[in-house]
C-alpha cells in the first residue's frame, strides 16, 4: 500500500473521529450544500432459554445460552441545504458487526456450496469467516427529482436506490427482512436482518400532507448475470429437459409493490386516522420443493390496513389475501449418490433397484442395499477384465420411460451386471438377476398449488394518566393448510403466505412464539404417500395457520426523573387448520385430529434507561403447551429423532422417557445494554 492511500485513510479515520469529538456544528454550518452525521448503536446482550425448540425436559440438549453483541455505525450524508433551502439528495450506510462471544463461527458462515464427487452430488460443504468483520447492512441513495431533472412539480417527488428497509402495512405480508419467508412451500427462510434487499423507489405526495404513494422493486436473487450462470444445466431432471437441460436467460426472483398511504384527517381533537391500501407481486423462478428450481411461483397478494390513535384511545388492522399459484416441476428424482458397503463407498442410483421389484410386498425389509451401483467403466470381479455392464446399465436407467405410469416397473435387464459388478446381493424373487426396476417414487408429475391464504390482525389500546398508563388488547386470524406437496395434484394452498416476514406484535408484543426468543416450529401433519417429499412432518412456524388473542399493559410513568418502560403481555395461540394426532405408543400418526390449542404465552419487558442514549433491557418469557403439544408428544421431524424414538420402549402416551416435541414448560430469558451515540 503507498502512503498516498496510507494518507487517504487516515484522514478518512480523523474525520470521523472528530465528527463524535467535536460538535457538528463546528464543522459544518447550517447554511452549508453538504453535511453529514455519524450515529451507531451498540448492544451487548445475554440470552438463556429451557426447552426452546422441543418444549420436552427429556432432551437435555434443548437449552440454550450465549453472550453475543450488535454493533451498528451509520453514516447519513445531506445535499442541498444552501442552494435548495432543503436537503434534495441524501445518502445512507450502516455498518454491522454481530458475533456470539466465544464462537467464531457464529460471524459470517457462507452458503452451503454442492460437492460433486465423481458424479454424486448428494453432500454440501459451508466453512466460516472467524474473524469479527463488517458487512454493509443498509446502503442507499435518495434525490428530489424535480431538482434532479429540471422539472417542476407540485410537491416533492423522490427515487431511492440503493439497500433499504420496506415493508407493506405491518410487515405481514410484505417485511424487511431480506430473504425470509414461509417455509412450507420453498420460500427461503431465515431469522437475521443482516441486510436488506437491493431494489429501488418511487414515491412522494399526491396531495400534500394527505395522499403518498409508494412504489417499490426489488431483486431477491439474480441468475441472469453471467453466460455461465445462463449454460448451468439446473433441468437436467425436469422430465422432457434432456436435452435443453440449461438455465438459459432471464431467471430472476423479482418483487414489486405499491402502495397509498392516506391521512383522512389529522388534528389534536379528532386525532389521526390513516388508511393504506397496498399490492405486492412475487416472481420466483427457482424455488425448492425437494430439489433446487424444480419449482416456480407467482404470488399477488392484496392488502388493506389502517392506523387510528386519538387523545383516549388508538386502533389499528391489516388484513390481506394470497392469489397466484406455484407450478411443481415433472422431475426424475434419480440422482447418482455416496453409499457404504461393508466399509466400501460406492456411488449407486438413488431411486433404482437391481434385482429387486420394490412392489413386492414381501421384498427385503432395507431396500438400500439393492440400489443399482453406477460406475461407467467397472473392473469384472470374476475375470479382472475392464467390463462395460456399468456403462449399458446407465444407459438403461437414464434413457427409461419417464413419468409416475412408470414407477416401480421393470425397465430392463444387464446380463452380467451382478457377476461383474461388487457389492450387488442376491436377487429376490420374483424379480430377476440384472434385472433393473424404478422405485415407487422415482419420478413426480408436475402439478399446480393455487394460492388462497389470508390472514386479518387487529389491535387497540385505551390510554390512561395522559399515555402514561395503556390497555392494549389483540386478536388475529392466518390462514392454514397442510403440506400441499404429499401428493402430486392440483390444488388449492390455503396457508397464508408472508414474504420476509418476522411480524411479532405491535401493542401487544410475543417474544417466544413469534418472537425471537422462542425456536419452536409447530409440525405438518406427516406425509403418508410415496410422493411426498420427505419422510417426516415438516415443522412452519411464523404467521400462518395461526388464530391469536393477547392484552398487554404498557406503563411508562412520567414523573420519574430515569425514563422506565414496563411492559408485562398475555398470548393464547391455536391452530387455524388442525393436524393429526402421534401415537407415541405404536410410533405413528393417527387419523383422528389433534387439538388446536397451542398454548399460552407470559411476557415481560422491561426498560431502565441509565442516561438518555443508554438503556439496560430485560426480556423474559414462559410458554405453557396447550392440547395440540400433548397430542403430539413424541412425533418425529427428521431421521434422528425416528432412531430416538425406535430406541425406547414406550407403554404409556404420558410416559416420562417419551423423545422429540413434548409438552414441557419453556422459559426464556433476555438481558442486555442498548447504548446509541
């Protein structure tokens, strides 16, 4: 590095360190084009937690504790002021560094990236940064267009771009949160607001002070930046795609909405009503269902929602529903992967047999061990000669007949497959020796999920002592549905959808259930078909299949000279659409419906403010399992809490060693310093 950049940096450093040393006016007048600011936030915090995602003291591993810190440094710039007599352009960075003290791991973990291994592409590898780095979480520029362009307008007409926080009505349908979402139907979803999402927007007054709009774009995912992107073959096992199995142009996760935002009126006697009508649209031209882009979507939502607050009293609703569909891909689920035998790794062909017709009702118990080998050239156990059965064999898998007709059928015979090829057992009748058949779920049909979900949220509070003293109550409704991906129809989706939703109250606040606090996902009804893309329940959690009541109590005493905030809330959660019941007894799913009442939830927040930019914050939580948590005490949501479950003998449904999702009590706790220069 020379010294002229040497010089560049460390002015840079200065300046801003005299920018928290010495007052802003001494550096810049009032009068002056230019100006900047230099504001951050800094928050070290603790957080333990019992039973957060299983809600069952059985597993001793479901406890949680860490200490961790948020660090936020924003640098706002203005432009204007001496010229325009207001600041006509303006830009905005945040910069964050968040790490969990004593884990490095926990600072920047990167994707997951696929491993191809001689043709099997069945494992993923992610590593992480450790080292405390800073990363970009809020970037943007914004003008006054009139100015900008020369043109005259009635009122200020103003476009951002850059990385910016937007959300429609509560953030319900439409958040901020930068790749979240329901995660049910292959929408990404994640807990952080780390960054927001790159788009641009237009938006100023129609009517000064009374009528704005909004209009808004983002990109959530580009594959459309480069030739190799364009050529990747992501279709390769779409049935039909063989030979077009390339991305090609123009695959892109865009998102547009639009909004008005009304002031009915505004004065100190009525009080201050506000509507907002608002429209979003979703293009997602890769979602996941089971496999990467064998899916798409386009999801319209609708909404509506209203602020009022008054001198005595305040109100407010948003309500929106879901139009759209997701169109599932055709696939062939054969994909080439790593399996053991006898100690030996051997790449074999997920969803085919060789000497084995998976339709007999009375074929070997563990199927995987008559996965058909892949290998293209093959060294003949019997002779040592290189042998070409691999090479016919694939050929033979990959050039079969697709479509669900075709599952569990015979498609074909290799003779001398067996002899050459190591590791094959014996065929079991009546299939043949080399003889190859599809697995019963080999390959899915595509089918269409119309989107039908709503969802309604409203709340009030009654004002008290001149504010000091809130009655806050809450009621809510979103829509539920079971997993629409069991079998492979047409048919209507009738969860509600949010996008980058992380909604978790607004007068009356949930920090377990919807909150950050709490880890637990409420499961699916389990998958009882071949087509179905797992094995196990899918757990959702968010605002979905969700029914909510809450009253909250917000008391901030004016008279104290150190500003306090005291706010203690009640929940009670239930299901919109009901699940099945879990034998844990007989280790399976029953047909009768489980009960819908989730539970109740305890909160209290607490905030002593020191000095005014510093406050110490007290969150805790307790969440009592309702019904619906009994009924399905013991109910698997992956291979390892199966194993869990066959491993122990279990004569009772109220038996005291029963694994996986319980009905314990959870207790959550949150303590920290918040200090904002």
């Amino acid at each position: 590095m020379n010294l002229n950049k040497i010089s560049h940096i460390l002015s840079v450093a200065l300046l801003l360190t005299a920018s928290q040393l010495l007052p802003l006016g001494a550096l810049f007048k009032p009068t002056d084009d230019f100006s900047f600011f230099f504001s951050g936030k800094y928050r070290p915090e603790t957080f333990y937690a019992s039973n957060v995602s299983l809600l069952n003291d059985n597993n001793r591993e479901d406890k949680i504790y860490f200490s961790r810190h948020t660090l936020d440094m924003t640098l706002n710039s203005f432009y204007g002021l001496g010229t325009y007599g207001y600041n006509i352009a303006e830009m905005k960075a945040t910069m964050r560094n968040r790490a969990v003290w004593g884990d490095p791991m926990s600072i920047s973990p990167t994707t997951p990236a696929v491993i191809d291994d001689l043709g099997a592409a069945d494992f993923s590898h992610n590593h992480y940064l450790p080292r405390n780095i800073v990363w970009i979480r809020e970037f943007w520029l914004s003008f006054d267009i009139g100015p900008a362009f020369g043109l005259t307008f009635k009122n200020p007409q103003t476009f951002i771009i850059g990385a910016f926080p937007f959300l429609l009505g509560r953030g319900i349908a439409l958040g901020e949160a930068y790749a979240t979402g329901n995660s049910v139907l292959g929408f990404y979803t994640d807990f952080n607001i780390d960054q927001f999402a790159w788009g641009a927007s237009f938006y100023g007054d129609i009517v000064k002070d009374v009528l704005r709009y909004d209009f808004y774009t983002a990109l959530l995912r580009n594959n459309a930046s480069s030739v190799s992107k364009n050529i990747e073959p992501i279709y390769e096992h779409e049935i039909g795609k063989k030979n077009c199995p390339e991305r090609g142009f123009g695959s892109v996760n865009f998102l547009v909405a639009q909004r008005l935002q009304w002031n009915v009126f505004k004065d100190d006697i009525w009080g201050n009503l506000t509507l907002e009508p608002y429209a979003l649209f979703n293009h997602d031209p890769e979602q996941r269902v089971e496999f990467r882009a064998d899916a798409e979507s386009k999801l319209l939502t609708l909404g509506f929602a209203g602020e009022y607050e008054g001198p005595r009293f305040a109100l407010g609703f948003d309500t929106a529903m879901n139009l759209g569909r997701q169109q599932v891909r055709p696939w062939d689920r054969n994909y080439i992967v790593r399996q053991l035998r006898d100690g030996v790794a051997m790449r074999v062909n997920s969803h085919v047999y060789v000497g084995l017709d998976p339709k007999n009702p009375d074929s070997a118990k563990n199927k995987d061990v008559y996965l058909a080998p892949y290998s293209k050239n093959v060294v003949s156990i019997s002779t040592q000669n290189v042998s070409n059965v691999g090479k016919q064999a694939q050929e033979l898998i990959d050039n079969a007949p697709q479509g669900e007709f075709f599952n569990g059928l015979a498609i074909g015979t290799v003779s001398g497959f067996s002899a050459d090829m190591p590791y094959v057992p014996n065929n079991v009748d009546p299939a043949m020796a080399d003889q190859f058949f599809n697995a019963n779920n080999r390959y899915r049909d595509g089918y269409k999920n119309r989107y039908k979900g709503w969802m309604f949220i409203a709340d009030g509070a009654l004002f008290f002592c001149d504010k000091d003293l809130q009655l806050a109550a809450t009621a809510g409704i979103a829509s539920g549905d079971d997993n629409p991906h069991y079998e492979t129809v047409d048919g209507d989706f009738t969860g509600f959808i949010g996008l980058q939703e992380i909604y978790s109250g607004t007068r009356v606040r949930s920090s377990f259930l919807l909150g950050s606090l709490g880890k637990v996902q409420v499961p699916c009804s389990a998958p009882r078909g071949d087509q179905a893309p797992a094995k196990f329940a899918q757990g959702i959690s968010g605002f979905t299949n969700l029914v909510l009541w809450g009253t909250a109590l917000h008391y901030t005493p004016s008279f104290v000279k150190r500003r306090i905030v005291f706010n203690p809330n009640l929940y009670m959660f239930w299901q919109d659409k009901p699940t099945h019941k879990f034998d844990p007894v007989n280790k399976k799913e029953t047909d009768q419906f489980a009960r819908t009442f989730l539970g109740t939830e305890l909160n209290l927040f607490f905030d002593y403010y020191m000095f005014k930019d510093l406050k110490l914050f007290y969150v805790s939580s307790i969440f009592v399992p309702g019904g619906h948590f009994s009924d399905i005490k013991g109910k698997p949501v992956n291979s390892r809490q199966q194993r869990l479950l066959d491993s122990r003998t279990i004569e009772s449904f109220d038996a005291c060693n029963i694994p996986n999702i319980g009905d314990d009590i959870s207790f959550a706790v949150n303590i920290g310093l918040e200090y904002r220069f």
